[in-house]
C-alpha cells in the first residue's frame, strides 16, 4: 500500500530543532496547504517552532550571496587573456610555452596556457574549449 506522502497532523518527522542544534523527532501540529509540515513540536525540548528540513544546513542571517553562476569557459578563457597581455606567441609543436603564456593557433584562435603537464605536454584554455597541447617536439 503506497502512503500519500503529504504529511499528517500529529505524526512524527524528523526536523531540525533550533533549540536542540540537531536533528531530532518532531510532532507535525500543523501543515501547509501544500501538504508539507509547518509547525512541530521537538519531541525532545518540547519547542513549537517551523518544521525545518534537517538536510539542509541553517542558513546565517542575511542576504545570501548572489547566485553562482556556472562560469563558462568562454569566461575563462576572456579573463586568462586578458591577464596574459598582448603578445601572442604562435603555436608550433616544436615550442617551448610557460604557464599563463598567450598563443596563437591556427585552428583554435588566441589561447592561455593553464598548466605544464610535463616537458611535452600543456594544457591551453580556448575560447570554446580546454586544449591539450604537445610543446618540445
Ligand atoms: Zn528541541
């Protein structure tokens, strides 16, 4: 038999209590209209207070951050070429490149080299994409 989720009057969830500091049982004393618990009563400090998932960490006070935004790598690349200056070196295999230094590619345009992997090997953020690339042939 599959229970309705939506929470019940008088029965027990687990809910954080801000009295207690933990996650405890709780009593439902009432719902919201979407089913899901208001108010409840800590089953260990007796407090009445907002049914908090205990999953989720209290917040601190206040404004909470803006929203990270996921950067894109065309962010990325912008502000690695950005730092890296205006002289792009041309990309040859046979190239020796130090990290933060600009490229320039034939297929893959202006790009910053992120990392040294070794002596042969780096890793060059492009516009669209993160590159790796051989140094020293
Ligand atoms: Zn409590």
């Amino acid at each position: 038999m599959t229970k309705d989720k939506a929470s019940e009057l008088g029965t027990e969830i687990l809910s954080y209590c801000g009295r207690c500091k933990i996650p405890l049982n709780h009593l439902i004393h009432s719902v919201t209209k979407t089913g899901k618990p208001d108010r409840c009563e800590c089953q260990t400090c007796g407090a009445l207070h907002k049914y908090r998932n205990p999953d989720k960490p209290v917040k601190p006070r206040g404004k909470a951050g803006p929203k990270k935004e996921k950067v894109s790598i065309e962010t990325l690349w912008k502000e690695a070429v950005a730092a890296a200056g205006e002289n792009a070196t041309p990309y040859a295999m046979s190239g020796n490149f130090a990290e933060g230094e600009l490229m320039d590619h034939s297929t893959f345009g202006k790009g910053v080299v992120q990392t040294l992997i070794n002596h042969t090997k780096i890793k060059v953020i492009f516009q669209d994409a993160e590159k790796i690339l051989v140094q020293n042939r």
